[in-house]
C-alpha cells in the first residue's frame, strides 16, 4: 500500500497547477491543506449567513451571547479555533442548525 494521498482534480487549470507544485501527493501537505479548506469553508459560510440575515458581527454577537471579536475571528478563514458548542450558539442565533456529515476521503474538489 502507498503512502501517498489520492490526487484531487480541479475545475480551473491555474489551480491544479498551484495544488499539484505546492501539496501534491505529500500526504502531510494534503492534510494541511483539507484543514485550511475547512477552515474557509466555516468562515465563509458563517459570514454569508450572518450577511444574509442582514446582521453586523456586533448584533450577531448579541444574538448568540458572544462578543463581536469572536464573531470576526470565526469569519477570518485563518481561525481554526472553531468549536461545535460555538457553531451551534451561532446557528441558533440565525435560525439555523448546525448538521455534520462525514464524506468519503476521496472526492473531487472544484475550483
């Protein structure tokens, strides 16, 4: 069995170019970067949410019984930081919930 780690394909050329020179197959590189993935994809989705609900990071605060810096940190998609106890507070904040899924660890990423 290879110690390497599947190859992701991406839609846009400059990106696989980018992911192919700098994470490749080095499977310590791939985890680090599914990491810093995840952590943009909880900041993004926690700053569209609040922005749809047409909230600031100060009333968003309020609302899930935090402080606005905690609020911009969890947007900032270099947090990780994050906790379940925390993302739920936010959610419930927003009439939302928060759901867990575990996927495959193969998959194709688009970019």
């Amino acid at each position: 069995m290879s110690n390497k780690a599947p190859k992701l394909t991406f839609q846009s050329s400059t990106v696989q170019y980018l992911y192919n020179r700098y994470v490749g197959t080095d499977p310590k590189r791939v985890e680090e970067y599914e990491e810093e993935a995840l952590n943009a994809e909880i900041a993004r989705k926690i700053y569209e949410l609040r922005t749809k609900a047409g909230l600031s990071q100060r009333e968003l605060a309020k609302k899930a019984g935090t402080s606005a810096s905690v609020i911009c940190r969890l947007e900032d998609a270099d947090y990780d930081g994050h906790s379940l106890s925390m993302l739920k507070r936010i959610a419930e904040a927003l009439d939302k919930r928060v759901e867990i899924r575990i996927m495959p660890a193969k998959r194709l990423r688009s970019a």
